[in-house]
C-alpha cells in the first residue's frame, strides 16, 4: 500500500507523466547502482524525493527530463574531473563540494583557471578552502574570465618563487611547489 500511496503521490500530486517517472526511475537506478554496486535497486521514498526535487525545477515533460538527465551526467563528469584537479583522489564530492563543482563548471571556467584558483587559495590560506576558492572563481567569473591564460595576463598574477640563497641556488622550495611535492608523495604513498 505504501509503494502504490507513493506511485499515487508521483503521477497525481506532481502531475508527472508515465513516461518522465520511468526515466526519473531508471536514473536513480543508475545513481544507487554506481554508488553502491551493482545489483543495488532505490527505494520508492529516495524515487520519490528525487522526484520531488525534479519537480521544483519545472522537469514536468519527456523533452525536459531528458534534458536534465543530460545536465545531470554532465556535471557528474565535470566532478570526476575537477576533484583530482583540486587535490582529491578515491573519493566522490559531497553534496556541498558538488554545488560548488556545478557552479564553477556552469561559469564555462576551463580546467586551468580552477587549478589555478586551487593554487592561489592553499597559497593563502596553508589549506583547500572552499567559500575562499570560491570567491576567487565568482571575481573572475564577474570579469569575464574563464581561462588560465587570460587570469594571468589580466591579473598580472605570479606563483611566488622560493627564495634564492646568497651561493645563487633555491634556499627552499615556495610554499605551493612544497606542497605540490608533499601531495604527490602522498598520493604515490596511498
């Protein structure tokens, strides 16, 4: 009874069609199978949450569900490829850190610019610091800057070079290059 109570709430309450409820359906099948293993099926109650949400963004049709589920693999894509860029490995982003993923792939900000943001952001604050990365990205976002190349030449900005010692040979290496190292022999050590 619930199941049908919930199938009901789906077709009556949110008024979508069969066919966009077989696709929501088939997309968080997708989703819990890559996320929990094959084999691993949803439950109607996270069906219908998702459902929901499509629901407050106006997904009421065929053609926009099919629209949104490509928006959607798009973004997924753009997180697998961003974090690795951001220093993480092995692990999928969090439901706060995707936000920040989406917003920043939805700028048109290429793969470069974000690393560099990356760079400038653990260069002042010794960490990775979201709302600060992102506030970084939102003033070259608002500038009409979206490449690495055109943030260099507009910002006149320059990784830090390490100190040269009195003998004329790198005292130690800058702050990010040492970073940089130590993440690397992590990774390798992981």
């Amino acid at each position: 009874p619930s199941d049908l109570k919930t199938l009901l709430i789906l077709s009556d309450y949110l008024a979508l069609p069969t066919e966009v409820i077989l696709l929501l359906t088939g997309w968080c099948v997708n989703q819990t199978e890559e996320k929990q293993g094959a084999g691993i099926k949803p439950t109607l109650s996270q069906i219908k949450k998702e459902a929901f949400r499509w629901h407050r963004q106006g997904v009421d049709t065929l053609d926009k569900a099919e629209a949104h589920i490509q928006t959607l693999g798009r973004r997924q894509e753009a997180a697998g490829r961003l974090l690795p860029l951001l220093g993480i490995h092995g692990r999928e982003a969090v439901e706060a850190e995707r936000r920040y993923l989406e917003a920043w792939n939805d700028w048109g900000f290429e793969d470069g610019a974000i690393r560099l943001a990356y760079e400038k952001t653990v260069l002042k604050k010794q960490t990775m610091n979201w709302p600060y990365m992102n506030s970084i990205l939102r003033s070259w976002h608002q500038k009409g800057l979206r490449g690495k190349e055109e943030i260099i030449k507009a910002e006149q900005w320059k990784p830090p070079q390490a100190p040269i010692s009195a003998g004329g040979q790198n005292a130690a290496p800058a702050s990010g290059e040492r970073l940089r190292q130590d993440m690397d022999r992590l990774d390798r050590l992981l």
